[in-house]
C-alpha cells in the first residue's frame, strides 16, 4: 500500500498488490496487470522481500515442472522472465 | 476500475503468428508476450480458437497460457475440461493446473484426479501434484462425486483414505506406501508429500521405495522442499 498526500495535505492510500504465487505454485501477477519487466517504483521493502520469496520457490517449481514435463521454450521464457524479475528485486534489496 | 492497458493490434498477431507457427523458433517468447496481453485485458475469448485448435501444437500453446492465466481465467473452464482427454500429452499437462484453480464441483476435479492412470508418466506426476497441491475441500468433492457414480472405484478408496487421519500418521503413510495396489501407493506419496512440511520422513522413504511413479514423485518432492 503506498500513502501519499492529497491536495489539502490529507492521506490518500492507493492500494496495490505485488504479485504471489497461486494454489499450483505459480508466481502470478493480479488481474491487469502482467509480470512487472522492472520493480514497480512503489514497492516498499517488505514487498520486495515478499516477491523475493514468491519469485524463489515459483522458479524451484517451474524448474521441476520442466524436468517432469520436458523442456518447452515457452515455459523456459517464463523462468528467464521470472529471474530476471528475481535479479533486480535482490539488486533493489541489496541497496546497489 | 480496472483500465484495459493490452495492444489489439499486437494481441491479434501474436494470435495470428502462433496457429501459423506453433513451433517457430520465436513461440516461447511470443506466447509469453501473448499471455501479458491477455493478463493486460485481451478479452479470453480470443484464447478459444487456440484451445480448440485441431493442430496439436496450437492446442498446446492455448492450453499453457490458460495455465498461466491464475483463478482469474476460470471463464475458460468448460473449454479446457474436454482437454484432459487430449491426445496430446502437455495439453493434458497443462490443463491441470487450470481444474486445480478453476473447477468447483466434484466430476471436474475427479477427471483431473483420474490422470494418476494416465499412460504417460509426466502426466501422472502432474495429477500427483494435483493431489498434494489440492485443498481438503476440493478433496472431498471429488470423494462425494465418486462415490456416487462410481462406489466401488480404488479412487474412492484413496481419496476416502487421503482425507482420513492416517494420511498424517508416518507409519500408516509408510506402510501405505507398501499397499500391493500401485494407485493406492501413489496416494500414499501423495499424502507424504501433504505432510512433508511438519515431518519428512515418509516422504524420505517414498523415495526408496521400487516403484518409479512413487520414488519420482517423492523426490521431486523432496527437491521443492530444499531452500
């Protein structure tokens, strides 16, 4: 949630959602919206971290998927988009 | 309110090049870029003619990017159901995990159930996962639903056993694991792997035992469980 100040200084909370993972283990943007391809500005610490987390065990299950499945170029561009996302939240974290 | 931000014009090329060129060399990148238009607001049923799609490849393509689409993609449902008998094997693979998010009532979640006898192997794997992945909740619908049509099915004896209290006791999952009945054992590693998260040791020795739907099955398990 980002707060910021309205026009006559009162707080305005504009509500956002980082994105999670889903009951079949997938990372999964919210509706409207797609996989973020840089780490949305509004994102606090806590997100990051929650994305992090998300972002870590959605690759470990993509990764067993496609050894069960049998490599698919679609689903390996899933997992290079998902650690790409994972790299710069660990960048953004890492305070560089 | 939701502001539709997807490229038409984009959307409707990317529809166009994949049912042309499922296996191009630039598909994977291209369904991907086709499942952030639809996550961007390109209405679903432009997904139907890939669904549908006579050519194996195209069903493919449409069937993972419902997959990917998260609960939102429920809409989809009945046009994914009929592809658990599809006769390409990662269309059935995929819709999978559409049920898993998608179905409500028990005949949609026991077709999915009913691919632990599917005759390719990652197929089973992924109706395993179904399993451990599945809510008690759903677990039960499918019990209810086959019990009633189909009463005297080893599916009602494993999910009637999966739901009961020995599905979360080591030594009864462990000597289930045993059972002569290779669909019962593949709910006994199934409800290992439910368990595994406050004790590991069935799982562990689902890993050991000769049966490779089981000893797979659990050490993926074991490997989604490592940090």
């Amino acid at each position: 949630m980002v707060v910021e100040k309205g026009k006559e200084n009162e707080q305005i909370k504009i509500l956002y959602m980082v994105p999670s993972r889903d009951q079949s283990g997938k990372f999964h943007s919210p509706k409207g919206e797609s996989l973020p391809d840089h780490v949305p500005d509004e994102w606090t610490r806590d997100d990051l971290e929650h994305a992090r987390d998300e972002l870590r065990e959605s690759i470990k299950r993509r990764n067993e998927v496609a050894a069960q499945k049998g490599e698919e170029a679609k689903h390996r561009d899933r997992i290079r988009r998902e650690e790409q996302l994972l790299r710069q939240v660990e960048k953004k974290l890492s305070g560089s | 309110m939701l502001t539709s931000k997807y490229n038409q014009d984009r959307a409707e090329k990317l529809v166009q090049r994949l049912t042309e060129q499922p296996q191009s060399s630039q598909a994977g990148v291209m369904a991907n870029d086709l499942l952030a238009e639809f996550q961007l607001g390109y209405p679903l049923e432009n997904l139907r003619p890939l669904l549908h799609s006579e050519n194996p490849d195209v069903a493919d393509v449409g069937a993972w990017i419902a997959s990917e689409l998260g609960t939102w993609g429920e809409q989809l449902l009945p046009d994914v159901l009929p592809l658990l008998r599809h006769p390409a094997k990662n269309v059935r693979f995929s819709v999978i995990d559409c049920i898993l998010l998608w179905a409500t009532d028990g005949a949609e979640l026991s077709a999915a159930i009913k691919l632990t006898e599917d005759s390719e192997s990652s197929v089973r794997w992924k109706a395993m996962d179904f399993l451990s992945l599945a809510t008690r909740d759903q677990l039960q619908l499918a019990l209810s639903y086959l019990d009633e049509v189909e009463p005297n099915s080893t599916h009602v004896r494993g999910l009637r056993w999966l739901l009961s209290w020995d599905a979360s006791d080591a030594n009864a999952v462990k000597a289930a694991l045993q059972n002569e009945n290779a669909l019962l054992r593949k709910y006994a590693v199934v409800a290992a792997s439910r368990m595994a998260k406050a004790d590991r040791e069935p799982l562990s020795y689902a890993a050991s035992v000769k049966d490779p739907d089981v000893q797979n099955f659990a050490k993926s398990s074991i490997r989604l469980l490592k940090d």
